[in-house]
C-alpha cells in the first residue's frame, strides 16, 4: 500500500514538470526518462501525538527506573555495610565471650577433680576420726588411772 502511494506522488511530481511518462525499451529513451524523475523524496512520517506520548513515556519510565535502582543500589550498599559492621562486633563479642568460657572452663574443676578432692577429704576426716577416738581412749585410760590412784589413798589410812 505504502508503494503504491509512492508511485502516485512520483506520477504527479512528473505529471506537474509538463512532461508525461512514456513506456519504452530503448536505452535512450529509457535513460532520459529516469533522469527526468529525480530522486524520490523520502517521505518523513509524522510522529502522532499518541505515538508521542508512547515514546515520552517510555523515555520517561526507562530515565525514572534507572534513578531508581541508582538510588536502591546505594542504599543496598549502605545497608550492607552497617550490617556488616554490626555482625563483625557481635562476632568480636562472641569470641571475647568464648575465650572467657574457655578461661573459666580451665579454671574450674571437673567431675573427676571434684571426686578425688572429695575421698581426699573423706580419708583426712577418717584419720581425724581415728586419732580423736586414739586419744580419747588415752585420756579415758589417764582418767581410770587417775580414779584409781585417787581410791587408793582414800582406802589407806595415814597416820
């Protein structure tokens, strides 16, 4: 369709120079004729309102969405950067936390330290036991002999 509109205008173009457009074979009149026509005049298409409006906004959209993700994409960063800062001072607190668990741990004494220590303590109070329930039947011994040597002066009689 759009050729045959070209064709039309070309034909009027040539129509309008006085000279009318002759069919022939020759190569004489065959050049004449496509020098007479000149060059064909490009027809520019007219952009419409609507196609306008179309391409504004998609211009407008396309400029919008990349100022957009500019503007994420730095906040991204931002974001990203804080949450990196703060995750590495928990991790130093984490590990500070962890080296006093291990000095703790270190320092404190195991089920096996608390059960030696402990028959420890039983034998030094069953030895402690042993030597007061020896010294007790000593002093009880020193206490008979005492109650004997005490009845026998009683018993005699002093003159």
């Amino acid at each position: 369709m759009a050729s045959f509109a070209r064709l039309a205008c070309v034909y009027r173009a040539s129509a309008r120079a006085g000279q009318q457009r002759t069919f022939s074979n020759t190569s004489v009149a065959l050049n004449e004729a496509t020098s007479n026509l000149g060059a064909v005049p490009v027809q520019k298409k007219p952009i419409g309102g609507f196609r306008g409006g179309i391409v504004g906004f998609l211009f407008g959209f396309s400029l919008a969405s990349s100022y957009t993700a500019y503007h994420l994409l730095e906040e991204y960063q931002k974001a990203s950067a804080a949450l990196q800062a703060s995750v590495s001072a928990h991790v130093r607190r984490i590990e500070a936390v962890e080296k006093d668990l291990k000095a703790l741990n270190d320092a404190s004494a195991t089920k096996e330290d608390i059960s030696r220590v402990r028959t420890e303590v039983k034998k030094l109070y069953d030895g402690l036991h042993v030597e007061f329930l020896d010294l007790r039947t000593h002093v009880w011994g020193i206490q008979q002999d005492l109650h004997k040597l005490s009845k026998k002066e009683s018993t005699e009689v002093r003159i």
